[in-house]
C-alpha cells in the first residue's frame, strides 16, 4: 500500500515516516511533505492509495485536501490527525469521505490498527474491481463476437463500448502452423499475438482479439488521434513486423474497410476473412486490403457458406443459453427467433442441424435434466420442481417425466 505523509512539523513528519516504514514491509512511504499544496503536486505525479495528513497546516489544511482528494481522487483513502478536540472538524472531516480522525497525540498502535483496516478495504476494494473490470470485459468480448455475426448487440450493454472515432476490423492468421517455434502449438501462439495486438495499438485505441474458427478476428475502437493520418495497411504492416521480431512467427492479415457503426461489423469482418483467404495463396503479401483483390465467384460463395455456417453455430449456442436459463418460462420457438431476429421457421431448421435434435425434443431432454438435479433436493415438493421446470400441470409434468425415465418424479425422488 502506497501512503503520503503531510505534516507541517518535521520532527513529527520524520517520526511518522520511520515508525510506519518500519511496521510493515507492505507499507511503502510514496512521499512526506509538509503542505497540502505539495500534497496535491505528488497525487497528480505518483500512485497513493492512504494520505495521513495533519488537519492544521498554512496555505492548504487537512480539510482541504480531504475535499480535493474526495471531489478527484475518489479511490485514495484519508486519515486526518489533530490535536484540536474539535467535533465540527469531525463532522466536516466525514462529510470530505475521511475514513479516521485520529486526535493527537496518538499511539502508534491505533494509528497502525487503523492503516491496517484501511489496508484490507483497499485490498478487498481492488479484488471486486478486478473481477468486475474482467466479468465486463468477458461480457464485451461476447457481445462484440456476436456482432461480427450480424447479430443483435443488447441495449443494457451499450455502456461497456469504449468510445471511438472509428472502427478497425481485421483477421489474422498464421502462414504456416508447421514453422512454429519448437514446442508451440496454434492456441499458445494465438494468446501470445492476441497479448501483442492489444497492447501495440493502446496508442490508437482499443483493440479486443477473440480467437474464431483457425484465425483471430480483431475489432479495434480507433480514437481520433494525429496517428489516424497514418494509411491502415502501414499500421497494419507495422503491427506484422512486431509480432515478427518479438515471436518469430509470420502472420496473414487481411483487412476491410473501417466502419463507424457497429451494426455494420459484420460487413467488414467478411471483408477481411476474404482479403485473409485470398493473401493465403501469395507468398509475397502478408497484409492484403479487401479492396485490392479480385474475387473469384466460387471462392466467395464458399467463404459465404463457411462464414454462415459460424454464424449458425453462434446463433444455436445464444439459443440454447437462453433455454437453459429460462427453464421455467413458457419458452416458444417463436419468442426466441425474435430474440435473434430470424424466422421461427429458419431457426428450427439450424437448431436441428446443428443439435441433432428438434427445438420441442431438446427443450423436454432440458426440463427433464433440470428436473432430475431439483428431485435429488429433499427440500423441494414434486409441484415445486414441476414450476421450476416450466410445467403448470404437475399431471403433465409427471407423464412427460415418465415417458422420458420410464419412472415417475416420485419414484425418482424416492431413489435419489
């Protein structure tokens, strides 16, 4: 943990820092000065999580940086020490988001409690961030792979977009998965470029790399920046060279052009899987422009096929992720293909493809696993799982369970 000290008395600022120093090897001393105008000056310059800073002091006291601190270092925490006993300063000290106010003198042992508690709320802070920052990524990189696919993008999730001039969409694969370095396989080296592309165009914007089908599709959210002057395919043969030099790896990129919606991604997501596929059959092109190349008929219809097959296998896996968490829903064939924007018709038709099985047949093979999870809960009622599982009429519940296991619900519970 990173802490600044600000007390106009030396000799107590010196104290200060040597005791707290030497507490605790977590805690390191960032700075130790004697106002809170340079207290400010090394919050704009260093990381601090704690200020333990006096409440009196000439030019700018505690209680005016706890109130800067507050209004634009929202996350540091601020520990204010006086020897005024003075309850309208605790008021106003708690109002600015002080976490303790310490009245001098005070022992080392209540000031070390309270760093320590402070301590552990940054900590338990930072792990919440952590994880909510990847549950958010995790959740962008979703939407943003089914938006490659023409499908619909949620509204509630608008927030998580990062803003952008422009948008950027490229694939890339490897030449020749064979020439990897000794002891690689494709996956490993997919992370390691993934890792590379992100941070190489944090100058630009925002890159986010999702792993498809033997290729890595790329959607970069550009800002408006004096780099914007610079022409794409240089950009991207820059890129190529990096990850060139730092993985001894040749790449294939193909790219389409920008575009400042992200309904249209998926147009130039194609874009660059057929400028991909066509700098396959060169030896001289490793970064290639959809509008550069020549499309050959056949070639196109079979990327079409390849790419609608993907966007089939996307569909049916939101579809089946949407019955599973509404089992106990009136779920409809129908309610779900407007939930995708496709034909209930159409729909039934790739679900079977791609399931084996009809929407109705895999629907009931749900209900019944879910089913059968619920009866080994002794807590639960038969009626209780039957509306869990999306049935109104236990009686209907019990044949359908039946004709399925060859058993009754009760029988089962009774063998569970």
């Amino acid at each position: 943990m990173k802490i600044l000290l600000v007390d106009d008395e030396p000799f107590a600022l010196r104290t200060l820092k040597e005791m707290i120093q030497g507490a605790k090897s977590s805690w390191e001393i960032t700075a130790a000065v004697e106002d809170g105008e340079e207290a400010i000056t090394v919050l704009k310059k260093h990381e601090v999580d704690l200020v333990i800073s006096d409440i009196r002091m000439p030019a700018v006291d505690g209680l005016e940086l706890s109130k800067y601190i507050e209004e634009n270092f929202s996350t540091v925490k601020v520990i204010l020490l006086t020897g005024y006993k003075d309850f309208g300063y605790a008021q106003q000290a708690l109002r600015y988001g002080v976490v303790d106010y310490l009245l001098k003198p005070t022992s080392f042992e209540s000031l070390f409690e309270s760093i320590e508690r402070i301590e552990n709320c940054i900590l338990k802070e930072k792990n919440i961030y952590r994880l909510t920052k990847k549950r958010e990524r995790d959740i962008l990189e979703k939407r943003l792979d089914d938006l490659l696919f023409g499908l619909p993008y949620p509204y509630y999730d608008d927030e998580l977009i990062p803003k952008f001039h422009e948008i950027l969409v490229f694939t890339c694969c490897l030449k020749d998965a064979s020439l990897l370095p000794k002891g690689w396989v494709e996956i490993h080296a997919y992370s390691a470029i993934k890792n590379i592309i992100e941070e190489w165009f944090l100058p630009f914007g925002k890159a986010y790399v999702t792993v498809q089908e033997q290729h890595l599709a790329v959607i970069v959210f550009l800002n408006d920046t004096e780099e914007k002057s610079l022409v794409y395919k240089e950009m991207l043969g820059r890129l190529y060279e990096t990850i060139q030099a730092l993985l001894k790896i040749e790449l294939i990129i193909g790219f389409g052009f920008p575009c400042r919606k992200l309904t249209e991604l998926h147009v130039h997501y194609r874009e660059s899987i057929y400028a991909m596929e066509d700098a396959r059959k060169t030896d001289f092109s490793f970064v290639a422009f959809y509008g550069d190349i020549k499309q050959n008929t056949d070639e196109v219809k079979h990327l079409e096929k390849k790419y609608e097959g993907k966007k089939n296998r996307r569909v049916i896996e939101i579809v089946l992720e949407k019955m599973r968490t509404k089992l106990s829903e009136d779920i409809t064939l129908k309610v779900l293909a407007e939930e995708v924007y496709l034909n209930p018709t159409y729909l039934g038709r790739i679900f079977k493809e791609e399931t084996g099985e009809s929407f109705s047949s895999y629907l009931i093979k749900l209900r019944i696993e879910k089913a059968k999870q619920l009866l080994r809960n002794p807590a639960l009622k038969i009626y209780e799982v039957c509306e869990q599982v999306g049935y109104n009429d236990p009686a209907h519940f019990t044949h359908v369970f039946k004709k399925s296991l060859g058993i009754t619900p009760q029988e089962y519970k009774l063998r569970s």
